[in-house]
C-alpha cells in the first residue's frame, strides 16, 4: 500500500518513492533543480515561497518543498511508525 507524508502546503508525496532530501543552496543540487526544470521533470510545491527542501524521486523527477529537509523526513518517520498518513 502506498504511504503519503505531506510536504508542505496541502502538498503530498509517496513516501516509497523518495530517494533523498536535500537542502537546494548546494551548487550540485541547484544545477540539478536547473536541469529538472528544463527537462520538464521539476515539480515546484512550494506555493510561490523560498525552496528550502528538493526531494528526489525513483523515477527521476524533481520535487521542491518550502519546508525543511528534516521537517519532511521526521513527518516520513512518523508516517511510518504510525502507518498512515501524516499531516
């Protein structure tokens, strides 16, 4: 069954396809924000605020978050210890 955790926003994701959490100001990640962006492969959610977390998706899709990159990972833990969704 697939497992949601809220990522900002009334913006949700499946916790099962996030493959990392990062913070964006690495000039690594943003060329990579850069390049998702062309591609057509970014998902912005952050609802016009400052990107503070880029989540990395299995299937290579970008998505950006105004909340912090332990905000979305706590609330993933959560999720999983509860076994539900989390807001």
């Amino acid at each position: 069954m697939s497992r949601f955790v809220h990522i900002g926003y009334g913006n949700i994701v499946n916790s099962d396809k996030i493959t990392a959490i990062v913070n964006p100001d690495a000039a690594p990640v943003k060329r990579m924000v850069q390049t998702a962006k062309e591609n057509g492969t970014a998902i912005d959610a952050t609802q016009g605020r400052k990107t503070k977390a880029v989540l990395v998706m299995t299937e290579g899709q970008i998505v950006l978050s105004a909340l912090l990159p332990d905000t979305i990972a706590a609330r993933a833990q959560e999720q999983d210890k509860n076994g539900g969704m989390n807001g």
